[in-house]
C-alpha cells in the first residue's frame, strides 16, 4: 500500500470510529503528538482510543501532500454538530504510521 493509501486508511478508520482499523495501520514504536496529549506506544494511543472511542463523523479532505516518507492531510471532521478542521502529518515506513503530529483546535472539540 502506498504511503498516502494508508494516511487516508487511517482517516478513515479514525472517522468512522474503527479503532482494530487503526490499530493494525500502527507501527509497534508509533507515537502521536497533539493538542489534547502525547503517547509514546502503539499501545498507549489503543488503550487510549478504547477508554475514549473517536466520535463517528464524515470528514471532506481538503488537502493531501507527499514526501518520500510523509503524508500530510488536511481535513474537516464533522461529528454531532461539531466541524473541526484537521492537519495531521504520518511519517510512514513499510506501511507502517511510525508517528503523526496532529494539529486542530482543541476550544472546537
């Protein structure tokens, strides 16, 4: 799978709440930083995501740019009546997230 296939499975899994999705689209040494937290683990962010699921929404991709090792997306996640407007950035390895910086604002969630 190409990088930017598996970014987008990844948004797609988060929108729709499909936390086993996500989970085998993570490298084992995944880690995510953002505004509400940090996590160090494949495990952490799990374990996290199970305690406190990902609302199911739609989402409208705006954006998506390329490197040889990242994919940025820019999205609008819209849950209940909430639309937030979401950068993310996947560093990806044998189509693998190893990591993700995800940036939106956290007064709109």
């Amino acid at each position: 799978m190409a990088n930017r296939d598996v970014a987008l499975a990844f948004v797609r899994a988060f929108c729709s709440g499909d936390i086993p999705a996500i989970e085998e689209l993570l490298a084992d040494n995944f880690s995510l930083t953002g505004p509400l937290g940090s996590f160090d683990s494949r495990h952490e962010y799990i374990s996290c995501l199970k305690s406190d699921p990902p609302v199911q929404g739609s989402y409208e991709i705006i954006s998506v740019l390329e490197s040889p090792d990242c994919v940025s997306i820019y999205y609008n996640y819209q849950r209940e009546s909430v639309l937030v407007t979401i950068a993310q950035l996947f560093w990806i390895h044998n189509e693998k997230i190893s990591r993700t910086l995800l940036v939106f604002d956290q007064s709109r969630v």
